[in-house]
C-alpha cells in the first residue's frame, strides 16, 4: 500500500521478500471477512458505580456465565465481601455494575 508513495523504498522491500516482478504488477491486499469478527469482548467491572476489574470473555456468554465469572474474581470479591447484592446491572459487551 505504499508502493505508491515510496516506489523504490518498496521495490527493495519487495524483492527481499522473493518476489520476482514488479510490485506494480501485484494485486492489491484483500482482506477476509472472518477476521473482523470479535471472538473476545472485555467487560469493565464496577461495584457501586466505581472501576474495580476489567474481564475478557467470550461474545456469547450468557448472563449466568457472566454473573458467576464477576462474583469469582478476586478484586470483586474483596470489595463486595459479605454485602448483599442489591442490584446486577448488565449493559451487554460492555458493562458490569454491581450494587451493593
């Protein structure tokens, strides 16, 4: 892609990969769909309104999954400790609130 700018810059770059002809000659990237999927979305973990933890989980996990990895992590449970949850609030692949 920047053959264009620096021409001779990417010739040389180009050769040393093995190349036989022109960079000019080659097709241009393409790019594949699948790769712009997100396997992964890290979810930020609030108790009462404040950044605690932040967790990377699947995209597909379900709530229950979910609850169960917040209330398992070790810096949540510090700050929740023997306090009742009152609230669980989820905004989905984003955002955890715990109220307690």
């Amino acid at each position: 892609m920047l053959a264009p700018i620096t021409p001779h810059f990417c010739e040389e770059l180009w050769q040393r990969l093995g190349e036989k002809e022109s960079i000019f000659k080659a097709a241009w990237p393409q790019y594949d769909p699948n790769m712009l999927v997100e396997d992964t979305v890290t979810y930020v973990i609030q108790v009462n309104g404040k950044l605690r933890a932040k967790i990377d989980t699947p995209t597909n996990i379900s709530v229950d999954k979910l609850k169960g990895l917040v209330l398992s992590n070790e810096k949540i449970t510090l700050w929740i400790k023997d306090k009742p949850v009152k609230n669980f609030i989820i905004i989905p692949q984003k955002l955890v609130n715990i109220v307690v």
